[in-house]
C-alpha cells in the first residue's frame, strides 16, 4: 500500500495534536483517570481531527473514507500508548455493526459515534479467548460473561457477538454487570461483562472471519506504531548516554543492533500496508494478514527488548516509558489471539 498524500497529512496532523495534547504525561494522567485514558484528548481527536468518523460511511453522519484511515491513527496512538475509544469504538465496534448490516441501528448509533458523543464496547470472548463466545443467546435473552472487552466498563453501548448473531445492549440495561479487570498492561483497561437474562436487540450476523481479521490488523497498525516509537527513543538515547567518554551510540555492537531493530520496523511496515489496503480493498489474503499479525508479534516483542536492555536501569524505573511499552508488548501478543503456526499455504 502505497499512503496518498491526503493520508499523509491526517497521519501528520494526528501526530501534531498527540505531540502537543497527548504527550508521556499526559497519558499517564490518563492512567489515574476513571475511564483510564485521557477525556480531553479524546474529545479534541475526535472534534478537530474527526478520527471516530473516518470509517462511519457519510449516509450515517462520518466521514467515509474507511478502515485505512482508521488504522493509520491507530498506528499514530500506538506511538504515545494513549488508550482512548478508539480501537474498541472507532474501529472494532463501527466495523462490527457495519458488517451486521442493519440500517435502523446503523442510523440511530452511529451519527453519535462519529461525533465521539457515544462509545461501543464489542463483547465477545468467552474466558479461553476468542475462538468461543462468551455470551449465548435464547430468543433475545443473552446469558454469560464476555471477557477482555476494550472498555468494556464504561461503553455506552455494548455489542455482543454470540453464535446467533450479532446484539445490542444498552450499558446500563437491567442484568448487566461490568467488572474492571487487572491486567500486565496497565495503560489499556479490560472488562469482563456478565449476562443475567438480560434483554439484547438482534442486529443480525455477521462475517466472525473478518472481523477477527480487522481486529488483528488494528493491532498490526498499533504494534507497528508503538516499535517505531520504541526506536526512535533507543537511538535518542544512544546519542547522549556517554560511556568511556563516548555516546554508546557510536560503539559498533550497539549501531548493528539498532540497525536490526530497524529492519524489522520497516519490514513489519510493508507487510502491515501490505495487509491493511486488501483488507480495506474486500480482497485480502488470509495469508497476509495472518503473517502481519505473527510478523508485528515478534517485531514489537524483540524491539522492545532491545530498548529495555539498552536504557539499562533506567527502563524499568517506573519514571520511565520503556516498561510500559513492554507490557504493552506483552499484552497485544494475546489480544484477539494469533493465527496457527505455522502458516500453510495450500499447494
């Protein structure tokens, strides 16, 4: 995939406002936060940017230019590991109720979701992963408890994916129980949500392939986002750490392995677009996205080492970002699963 130059500069702008709004202290302002991420910015993303807009098609009050845009600010908030609605609302949840179909719920939810006035939360996991649901359907009565659900405790609007089908759920509705969980990764908040009997709207079914394909390609973004960022601080700090009265970053052993970091963030770059704009296209192959998501896996994971171990001491002070990129690693290595190993192409 080639990125046009009007992608380009919502890329750019999105990285102006997060550089100006969105900083490391900002984002751990948001950790302290109620819903965990910083309100102000999100409301600033979303009213002088429209990112909760960009794949919201214009007949239901968005943008419309689609899931590429999407992504390419997903990519950009993996950079500051800010955690607003954007992947659990803005993409999975938009992609979900765009894929099920229905155009009464379609034009009464998402207007508001694009103004960032209403947030979704996609229920989905049953407690093993997401290879089951966690919630089944009798009728219109939804029973279970969906786990890991991106802010899941606080959404307006709950989705539930249940072998039926696809439901909604108002957030507040009567035998829903939301549950904040702890997690490795503190900079993005999970929930689990339990169903007594509790009354859900049928929206209808949907494609479960390719949305798990959607979800694994936002992370893609994300990763490949959050590897750069890691990065770009190792070198800048291969610059002004000095040993023997030199910057570390001269010393020959310590120029290869960034140089391998590097590869790897621009390898996962071209398999990630590579993935993404057939994704968007309708035509993917099943195969690029599940390469980008085990390519993104091990590139994050091996980057951030390198940037742990080459702060030294410093990187797991809590003062420090590079502990909170790692556990973000860590924890987007599990979110929404990962392919099989090893891939098979069919002869």
């Amino acid at each position: 995939m080639s990125i046009t130059a009007e992608q380009q500069e919502l890329a750019t702008t999105v990285r102006a406002v997060l550089a100006k709004h969105g900083d490391s202290a900002a984002m751990r302002r948001g950790l302290e936060a109620e819903r965990g991420y910083d309100e102000q910015l999100w409301k600033l993303l979303c009213e002088q940017v429209g990112v909760a807009a960009l794949a919201v098609p214009e007949e239901f009050g968005g943008v419309g230019v689609g899931l590429t845009e999407s992504l390419l600010v997903v990519e950009e908030l993996g950079r500051t590991l800010a955690a607003p609605p954007m992947l659990g609302s803005a993409v999975l949840g938009v992609q979900a109720l765009l894929l099920a179909g229905n155009a009464e719920a379609n034009a009464r939810l998402l207007p508001e979701v694009a103004e960032g006035a209403r947030t979704l939360a996609l229920c989905w996991a049953g407690v093993r992963g997401w290879d089951s649901f966690g919630v089944a359907a009798a009728g219109e009565t939804l029973s279970g408890s969906a786990h890991y659900v991106i802010d899941g405790a606080h959404a307006d609007t709950l989705l539930v994916l249940t072998e039926a089908g696809l439901f909604e759920v108002d957030g507040d509705a009567a035998g829903v129980t939301r549950t904040t969980v702890v997690t490795q990764d503190p900079t993005r908040r999970l929930a689990r949500i339990d169903f007594e009997n509790a009354a859900g709207r049928p929206l209808g079914a949907l494609d479960v392939t390719r949305l798990r394909e959607i979800a694994w390609a936002a992370l893609v973004a994300e990763q490949l986002g959050a590897a750069e960022q890691c990065l770009d601080m190792t070198v800048e700090y291969s610059k002004s750490r000095v040993q023997f009265g030199r910057p570390i970053g001269s010393f020959q052993a310590l120029k290869h392995r960034m140089a391998d970091m590097y590869v790897l963030v621009e390898s996962t770059r071209s398999i990630a677009y590579l993935a993404i704009s057939g994704l968007a296209a309708g035509h993917v192959d099943p195969i690029d996205i599940a390469s980008a998501r085990l390519h993104a896996i091990e590139t994050f994971n091996s980057v951030v080492s390198e940037t742990v171990q080459m702060h030294g001491g410093i990187a797991i002070t809590w003062e420090h970002d590079a502990h909170l990129f790692f556990k973000r690693a860590h924890a987007d290595a599990q979110l929404f699963g990962t392919p099989a190993r090893p891939l098979a192409r069919p002869a």
